[in-house]
C-alpha cells in the first residue's frame, strides 16, 4: 500500500503546454486569447480540461486531451468551432473571466481566421449560434477596466447624466473630456462594468506593446474590434479600404435597439492627423449612441481633429477634481480597515483633499499608501510610494518602444520650459531634427505630451504633477536646469510676434545627446520624498 502511495506521489505532473508561434492577424489573436486564458488558470493538465468539458452537457463538443493539447499549442487553425468554444468556456470559468464574453471573441476570432485562410466566410451552421457580441477583442482590455474600475469614487452624477441623455434620447454623441489624469477611462470602464450591453475600445497608449498580435492605437485593429462588436454575424474584413467600407456601413446603418458605442481616449491614435476623421458621421444613426472621451485642450476642443464640432455633440461632461465626498468614499470603501478608520476621523479627510487637490490621478497612490498603512496623519504631505514606480514604468516603456537620443533631448526641452515649446523652437535647437523626425517622435511620446496654440504646433506635458514629478526622476533637467539657466545659456528670446523661444549652449545639448534624461536605459531618482 505504501508503495502504491509513493508511486503515486512520484507520478510527474504532465508539462504545460507551449504557446504557439503565429502571426499577426486573427488566428494570432485567437492563440494568444487561448493561451492567456489557460496561463491564468493556473496551466491545468489537457486531460482535466478535458474531462471537466466532458462532465458539462451544455457545452457543444468533448475534445480529448490530445486535441485541447493541439488547439492551445499547435499554430494551426482548429477544425471545429465547437471544440474551441468549450475548451475556452472550461478555462475562462478557470480563470474567473466573463465566460459569455470569452465565448463571443472565440467565436468571431475562429470565424475571421477561417475567412482568412480560405477566402470565404464560414457557413452559418459551422459556427456555434451566439447572443450579443462582445467583439472579438475585447478580452483584450479586461485588465484596463479592472486596474481603472478597482478604486472608483465621486462620479455618480456623472455616470446618471449620460445614462439618462441616451435614455431621453433617439441617438446622438456624448463627450467626455478632462485634464490628464482626472478619470476618463475610469468614468467609462465604470460604465461599461455597469452595463455590459454596451460596446466598447480604449486606445490606450499604455496597452501598445511591440509585436503584439493586436494594438488598441492601430486603425484596422480599432475598426475591426467595432466592426465585429457593431456587426457581429458577419467576419469584418481585415484591413484596408474593405474594413473602411465595413465600417462606415456599419456605423451609418440604423438599429432595431439602443446600441452605445464607447470609444475611449480619440487624442491617443497612433497617428496624427487622427485617422478618425472622417470616420465618425455628423449625425448619427438612429439607436446609435457614441461615447467619446479626449483629454482637455484648453479652449479648443479635439473633436475638430475627428470631424466632429462641440454643437454636434448631445452631452458634453467636463471631468474636474474630486470633492472630499470622493475622497472619503475612497477611504471608506477602497482602503481597507486602515482606509475605514481615517475616513472616520476629524479633519483627515479635508487634509487628504487638500493634499491631492482633488487630482484623481495623484489621489490613488495616496489612497493606497494609506490602505497599506504607509500613509498617517503624521506624514501625509509625503510622495506616495506608487508615484515613482508608476512613472518608472512610463519611461521604461517610452524607452522600450524607442531607440533615439532624439527623444531624449525632445522630452528634455518640453520638461525645462518654462510654458508650451512651439515646434520651431525644438527644431531649432535640436541638431539633426526635421519636421518630419519631430513629427515621429512626437507620434511615440504623444502620451506624455498635450499639443496647444494654433494649429497644435506647441507642446508641453499632459499633467502638472506629472511634470513636476518627472524633472525630479529624470535626473538633470528640473529643477536643478531652472536654477543654472544664465550659466546654461538658457536665454529666453523673442520671435514670431513675441513668443519666447529657447536657447541652449553646446554643451548642455550634448548633455541631453548623451542620454541625461535616461541614465542607464531608466529615470534615475533624485529623493524619496518630495511635498506637494
């Protein structure tokens, strides 16, 4: 007996299975859905996927261990639909995931990947029957709506007032716009959390990652997603003047039902001019509703960068700080205990407010801080702990995804102004930068920045603290540079009309050439702590 219990006990787990090497494109999307789904349940075993789809009557086929083994690992397009569909019901219900919008994606993705092979759609009765589509990627964002929606708080007059616009309506837009920072992808995942009918893509530049099977700030990635979610009995096209006319069609045809559409972060696309414009019709649809969202541009509004103009818009929500209301709500709720007990107390709550200023973006960390108990009455004017690893991480990206001391001197010469930097002036004081490498590299650090002035041609960063907080971890520029500006050779001047402009002495360029702003490929801290 003791032998069986040791053979046992020595039998070796089956080895998990490999991810599969495919292209871009639909089969791609459809392996790595697979395999993100069968990583986050933990790697089980084919033939327990197998036997627990075996002991589920409702799902449409019983693959074997071998072949739940081939349609995660093998870059091949699986025969059967059904197959697929109840090995990825199996893992999404392994991984706590929205299995109905699993299945939905599954379906759309098996169904564009055999239009792609074969040249033709697929007959209607070799894919499974579904209910409302969920688009076939819009998996993708599961993890921006859960980061965006974890501490939510103060925008429930917000959220009524476009729930009731697009009750008390036929149709129309609603705009959603705000500085940097102030919660729009928050207020919209909170929407789509709380009614999941609604259809959705976020152009998050933070979500672009190179070589991945699917970009949210691509144009045929972003129109095939809405072609599918919009249009779901039918394989979008996929790419090209063919997914352009799918979808003009699609979003110019009217609904049997209300059907809203958000769209979140237009000022994000990877290219400038917007490649929306003209995309999005002046008036739309009946039972279309679209939600777009942009960050603030001063008196100017980014809807004339798509097409669309601020008297064509239904509902217009400007998004500005958070009250102490908020802020309490955000202890009481989203801190834990440690949260609950300094919501309570006098005068903690206004201090708190008084200290982020109602600044959404900054008030999290802190609320953070004080749900792991690193935040107290006593040293509540301190940087919270998850400022500097969070912009560590944007620059670790900007720096990832770009391979330029161009950039560099760029970001450089934004962060050390004294105001917007007009683009004649970086191009004058950059060596070797044209108007068409300006244009690229603002294209790859568009995140960072906001355009102001006529016709956009001027530059600064999207967020203050942001921008305070950056010269202290970028290591030379601020405010040390501000100090030193005489002896620099920072000399403000003035051309075009008055506009100051910039000046730098050989030698701080070549600074900035080298690499000031990324010491050894990552922001260099200067202090810990700092008081806002």
């Amino acid at each position: 007996m003791r032998d069986e219990e040791n053979t046992e006990r020595r039998t070796p787990r089956p080895r998990p299975v490999r991810p599969p090497a495919v292209t871009p494109g639909p089969l791609g999307e459809l392996k790595s859905l697979l395999y993100e789904l069968y990583a986050h349940a933990g790697a089980p075993a084919t033939d327990e996927i197998s036997d627990e789809i075996k002991q589920d009557d409702s799902l449409p086929d019983a693959p074997s261990g071998d072949t739940v083994r081939r349609i995660l690992s093998e870059p091949a397009l699986p025969r059967r639909a059904e197959a697929v569909v109840s090995v990825a019901t199996v893992l999404a219900r392994q991984a706590g995931r929205d299995e109905q919008a699993v299945v939905d994606s599954v379906r759309q993705l098996w169904a564009s990947a055999l239009t792609r092979e074969t040249g033709r759609a697929p007959a209607p009765s070799s894919v499974p029957a579904q209910g409302p589509s969920s688009g076939g990627s819009r998996w993708f964002f599961q993890h921006l709506l859960d980061y965006h929606t974890e501490k939510f708080a103060g925008r429930d007059g917000e959220i009524s007032a476009i729930r009731d616009h697009i009750d008390e309506h036929d149709r129309g837009y609603v705009f959603v716009d705000g500085l940097s920072g102030y919660g729009k992808t928050s207020l919209l995942a909170m929407l789509v959390r709380q009614q999941p009918s609604y259809l959705y893509h976020f152009i998050s530049q933070r979500y672009k990652t190179a070589g991945g099977a699917f970009d949210p700030t691509l144009r045929d990635h972003l129109l095939s997603n809405l072609c599918e979610q919009l249009d779901p009995h039918r394989a979008a096209p996929i790419e090209g003047v063919a997914l352009t006319d799918r979808f003009l069609e699609v979003v110019q045809s009217d609904r049997e039902n209300p059907t809203v559409l958000v769209l979140d972060a237009i000022d994000e696309v990877d290219k400038h001019p917007s490649f929306l414009r003209g995309l999005l019709p002046r008036r739309l649809p009946k039972n279309l509703f679209v939600l777009l969202s942009a960050r603030s541009q001063g008196e100017r509004s980014y809807l004339e960068e798509v097409g669309l103009t601020p008297d064509g818009i239904g509902l217009r929500v400007t998004l500005g700080g958070l009250d102490t209301d908020a802020v309490r709500q955000l202890l009481l709720h989203h801190a834990g205990p440690a949260g609950a007990a300094l919501g309570q107390r006098p005068g903690f709550v206004d201090a708190l407010h008084d200290v982020s200023e109602g600044d959404p973006f900054y008030l999290r960390f802190l609320v953070e801080d004080v749900e792991h108990g690193r935040l107290t009455p006593e040293n509540i004017r301190r940087t919270p702990n998850g400022l500097y690893p969070y912009l560590d991480e944007q620059f670790e990206h900007l720096h990832r995804s770009v391979d330029s001391g161009l950039h560099n001197m760029v970001l450089g010469l934004i962060l050390e102004a004294y105001g917007p930097l007009h683009r004649s002036d970086l191009l004058r004081n950059v060596p070797g930068l044209t108007g068409g490498k300006l244009d690229q590299v603002v294209c790859d650090v568009q995140r960072f920045l906001l355009r102001t002035g006529e016709h956009r041609q001027s530059y600064t960063f999207c967020h203050n603290r942001f921008r305070d907080t950056s010269g202290r971890s970028t290591n030379a520029l601020v405010p040390r540079a501000r100090r030193r500006r005489d002896r620099a050779g920072h000399v403000p001047q003035a051309v075009g009309g008055g506009r100051p402009t910039v000046a730098f002495a050989p030698q701080r360029l070549r600074a900035l050439h080298r690499g000031a702003l990324y010491r050894g490929g990552r922001p260099r801290r200067r202090g810990a702590r700092g008081s806002h």
